[in-house]
C-alpha cells in the first residue's frame, strides 16, 4: 500500500513538473472560440476559432461543425448549407443587407471637385469622430431587397436618406434589424439623432418598417434611454432589453416584453439583476437570460406570464465559478451556451435546463491545457472603511505556497460600470499574470453590477471618493495575509482601471512600488474637451466644468488625478493608443509628460494604430512582453 502511494505521488508530481507556467507566447496559441448557430436539422453546433497568426500579424479563423452528442469536430468550407440565414425573411422572398450611404458634405476633397488631394476634415457638429473613427459623412443603412433563387433584386433603403446609424456604432451588428416572424416588417435599432445631439443622448429606439405601406412607426418613443436587442419568439411577441434614463449608459438594463398592447418589465423588480443578453426559449413563454451574480456571469430563466398582478419567477440555472457569456441557443431541455473562467478561455458548453450540468461540446484548447500549470481562484468578502461588504477575487501563483512571500498586484476594473468575474481575456489575462509568481487582488468595487443598483450607481460623480477607497481598502486587507510582500506591491488597469491608477499614484501613501496604466482619464477637462460619447462625460461628471454654479460638476472635476500629480513619486509606465477616441491620446501623453518632469522613473509604450484595445497580433505580444517587463524591472 506504502508503496503504491508512493508511485502515485511520484506520478503526480511528474506531471505538475511536466506542466509549464502560461507564457505570453502560449496564451497567443490558444483558439478562441465562438457558436455561429445551430445547424438546419437541429443536430449540429456550427463553431468559429480564431487564433492570432503572429508571423503575419493577422487574426486566422476555420470553421467547424460537431455534433450536439459530442464526437470529433469537422472543418467546414462554408456554412450555407448548414445555417439559416437569418438575413432572408421567413416567408423567403426578401433578404436584408446593411450599407453605406453617404449623406453628408465633410471632407474638403468632397466638398471642393477641383480640390482631390485635400485632407481636410470639415465639420459644423460634434460625433466628428467615434471610438477610432472619424466621420465621413456615410452612415450605416439598413436595406432590403426581393431575394429569390440566390438572386437578389434592387435594393430600397429603409431610412430613406436619414442621418442615422442601423447598424448602431461601434458594436452593433446584425442583431440591430431584424425580421418580424410574418415577414411584412423590418425592425430596427437606431438613434435618430444627428451631430451634436448624437453625442449627449442614449435614447436609442426600435423602429418597425412596414414593407408594405413604406410607412416606419417607434415602437418604444415612451422611453428615454437605450433600447436595443429585440428578438421574437413564434407568436409575433416581441423581447427586448431597456435603459430607462436617457445619457446614463450603465443604468439598470431590464428584459421587456410586448404583450396585448402593453410592455411588461420581467426584471425590473429585482434589484439584483442587470440583464447583458437573452433568448427565447422554444415554448415561446419563457425566457433565458445571463446577469452578473455573486462575481460570475450565470443563465437565469423568468417566465413571461403577460398582464397579471403576480410578480414574474427568475429561476437561476447555471452556478459556480465560472462566467457562462452568452446563450446560443435552447436545443431539447439544454441550453447551448459560451463558458469560460479564470483559467479556461471560452469552449461551447451544454447547459441542461432542469439540473444545471454542463457538458463540454468543443474541446479546442484541451491539449494545450494539459501543458500549462493551473492557477487558483477564490473568493473573499471585506468590510470596507465605511462598513460595507464587498466582494473581491483573489487569484494564486501555481503551486502557491503560503509559507513563502508574494509579490502583489491590486487589478482595477474598467467600465466604469462594468463586473470583475471569471472572464478570460486575452490581454488582462489574470492567469497569464499569477502564472509570472504574483498574486492578483481583484475587488468589485463600488460602480459594478450585480450587487444592486445603489451599489452599481455609487461611482457616477464621485470617481475620486469611495471607490478609491474601496481600493485602498483591498489592498490594506489583503496585505494583512503573511505571504503577501508588502515591500512589492504594484497596482494595474485599464480605461477606467487606468484612470484609478493614475489616482492612486497620487493618493497612494505609499503603499504601491510601481503602476501600470493603460487608456486612462488622467485630465479631466481635456477628457471632456476630446472625448466623443459626451453623455458619458456629462453623466459620470454631472455636467461641465465651466457652469461654476453646478456644484456636483465642480466636486467631480476637482476630482482629475492630473490635480494631484504634486504628490507623485512612485514608478509608472504607460499605454495608449494612438486611435483611441473614447480615451484620446492626450491623456496618456499628458500623464507620461507629467511623471518625466517630476524625475519619475516612467515608460510610454504608445500604439499609433491601435484604439482603446490592443487588438493585432504582434502588438499584443509586444504589449505582454512589455507589462511583464516593467513589473520584473520595477518590482
């Protein structure tokens, strides 16, 4: 018995040793992975995996099909034949397209025929430019056109000349317009909202276009802020997610149902639940949803029960630490859904209705798990200075030994509304970052679903206040654990997070050795002055910061991390894109100019052709390479 014991401990420590940490090289091997659909006969998932081509600096993608049952995967040439195309209408006789159309006179080649080579960029409004993208004066349309044999007829454009987007910039998709079940209507998602009025509302409708009559009704004019997404299940009932306050873009998200005439709030009445996706499901009542919860991404279920007097039933179905992303789609008494975590990118799961299990259907990046060390993730709940709980993810070291000292990082979250959960990124990879020996704080801080609207709402204008000291919280309580080397303690984030970062910096009293921002607010009044969402900016800040008179304005532009750059004095190096509209270029640059002048010791990486992510392949690995760089340098 001794000695069987013995071979199998032998065995097993074989083969953590055969097992190497996650490198940045390696994380870029992995397949990412997306469902395209279910196959035609119901018996098939149709999958995408994408994997970074390094040598050509270029994303390469295949296309596979598997069974529901499980099996080996097949490559596909094209998906034709095995996907509806959700384009054609029903009744198959129409097929709709986006396009663009030019509409507007801005560019001075345009403007003046005689003037070819002219750069110049003209412009009366603000929307000039969005996310990494100036304005051309084209607009995305919704068309359609008679479809039948493969063939497609003219085309009509549905906006009719109208300066609006459908697709919505810069996210949506095909998503945004729709046929209703009978074919005789286009539903889309538009703001009818031009230049500078484009820029500080949210109010985002759904329009219903009439084929027949030519004639375009708002189906949602009653309500003042987002909504998008809607969907139908076979009995002409439409599903949508809602947004009630106009400017305010993380305001509770809410399911919504159009019913006999009236819309019917499924969610509303719960607190808890901020709604990120949904599908019908095959009954046609009820429907399937994913919502931040307990620090995960997890599938609900409410029952659509119309006009009554009795409170909607949301029944949670997936649990556990892990992040289920989106629902594909419901096949029998399973769901067909994406699920990922700390240490597992994103695989197609099925996630069974009635029992909650998950069965893996792609196994894309098995085998290369089978080579790289795990990590350990766990919760752990604090009482913040003001006596609140909160949550926070603590991630480990492999082989983590609670003897030894670790240096640590405390992580800030983006957003600034938006959850720290078991997601699986391919730059804030916390895997990836345990794996080099750091122990990774991650809080959910004040600002971020899940834990209540009270909660979420507590960061808009007042950046500076709590939730930076729900930070410093973090970091103090965590710091208490004996294996935590105070003497090596970093600080890192992006967007918001990297604005945090440059708050911290000066707010610090030490506690950090180094920091690490990327994309970050670092001015406040230059930030209002070149960012192109203004509702965001006039939201989270409560206004401008020339209305002397706006007193919760002022309080929030006192709050710019560039007002405390007098109290400076720890290492920092900082990202930026070059094409980052969202958070301009200005910001890092005053930032990196800041911390040189004050004789920091400080790096810019700078990226010319990337926006607020870092999405080509070689920049991605010099961006790795970089961060890990600086923290063996500097910590």
């Amino acid at each position: 018995m001794k000695k069987l014991l013995f071979t199998i401990a032998a065995f097993t420590m074989l083969q953590a040793n055969a097992q190497q940490n996650l490198t940045p090289e390696t994380l870029l091997k992995l397949g990412r992975v997306s469902a395209l659909g279910i196959s035609k006969d119901k018996k098939s998932l149709i999958y995408k995996v994408s994997t970074p081509n390094i040598s050509e600096n270029k994303m390469d993608s295949k296309i596979y099909s598997i069974s529901l049952e499980g099996g080996d995967a097949t490559e596909l040439e094209k998906t034709d034949d095995v996907l509806d195309n959700n384009r054609i209408s029903p009744d198959r006789k129409y097929i709709l397209s986006s396009e663009e159309v030019k509409l507007d006179t801005v560019l001075g080649k345009d403007k003046y025929a005689d003037l070819a080579q002219s750069s110049a960029k003209i412009y009366t409004s603000l929307n000039y430019r969005h996310w990494d993208k100036w304005f051309d004066g084209s607009f995305s349309h919704v068309f359609f056109a008679p479809y039948e044999n493969g063939n497609t007829g003219e085309k009509k454009d549905i906006m009719q000349g109208e300066p609006y987007f459908c697709p919505q910039q810069p996210y949506g998709g095909d998503e945004d317009f729709i046929w209703s079940p009978d074919s005789k209507k286009i539903i889309y998602v538009t703001k009818k909202k031009f230049g500078t009025d484009y820029a500080i509302s949210t109010n985002t409708d759904i329009f219903e276009y009439d084929i027949a009559s030519g004639e375009t009704k708002n189906l949602t004019e009653s309500n003042k802020g987002y909504d998008v997404a809607p969907a139908f299940n076979k009995q002409v009932k439409m599903a949508w997610l809602q947004m009630k306050t106009d400017g305010y873009e993380a305001d509770k998200n809410d399911l919504v149902v159009s019913t006999k005439g009236a819309t019917v709030n499924l969610t509303g009445f719960n607190d808890q639940i901020n709604v990120e996706s949904f599908i019908w499901g095959n009954d046609d009542k009820t429907l399937f949803f994913v919502a931040p919860v307990d620090g995960t991404l997890q599938v609900f279920s409410v029952n659509d029960i119309g006009l009554t007097k009795m409170l909607p039933r949301i029944t949670q179905i997936s649990k556990g630490d892990f992040d289920i992303s989106s629902i594909v789609a419901q096949v029998g008494d399973d769901l067909i859904v994406s699920k990922e975590d700390i240490s597992h990118a994103a695989e197609i799961y099925k996630l069974n209705i009635k029992t909650g299990a998950l069965t893996q259907l792609t196994h894309v990046n098995d085998e290369a798990y089978k080579n790289i060390a795990s990590v350990k993730s766990e919760r752990k709940f604090i009482t913040t200075s003001d006596n609140h709980k909160m949550l926070e993810w603590i991630v480990y070291p492999p082989n983590f030994d609670p003897h030894k000292k670790y240096p640590t990082l405390l992580y800030c979250q983006g957003g600034p509304q938006s959850p720290t959960t078991q997601f699986y990124s391919f730059r804030w990879n916390f895997q990836l970052i345990a794996s080099q020996g750091y122990v990774v704080v991650i809080p959910s801080r004040r600002g971020m679903p899940g834990f209540g609207t009270k909660w979420n709402e507590a960061v808009s204008k007042d950046w500076g206040g709590h939730v930076i000291q729900d930070y410093l919280d973090a970091i103090d309580d965590f710091s208490k654990e004996p294996f935590v080397d105070t003497s090596r303690r970093g600080c890192i984030g992006a967007s918001f997070g990297g604005y945090s970062v440059y708050e911290l910096e000066g707010k610090h009293d030490g506690r950090f050795k180094t920091f690490i921002a990327h994309d970050g607010i670092f001015d406040f009044r230059s930030m209002y002055g070149t960012t192109d969402e203004m509702w965001f900016e006039n939201w989270e800040k409560g206004g401008n910061y020339w209305d002397k008179s706006n007193k919760v304005a002022q309080h929030s532009f006192e709050q710019s991390p560039s007002n405390f750059v007098d109290k400076w004095n720890t290492p920092i190096m900082i990202v930026q894109g070059g094409i980052d509209y969202r958070v301009p270029e200005e910001q890092g640059l005053s930032a990196f100019k800041a911390a040189q002048l004050k004789g920091i010791k400080s790096k810019l990486l700078y990226f010319p052709d990337e926006n607020h992510w870092v999405l080509k392949p070689q920049n991605a690995l010099t961006w790795q390479r970089e961060f890990f760089s600086w923290l063996k340098e500097t910590l």
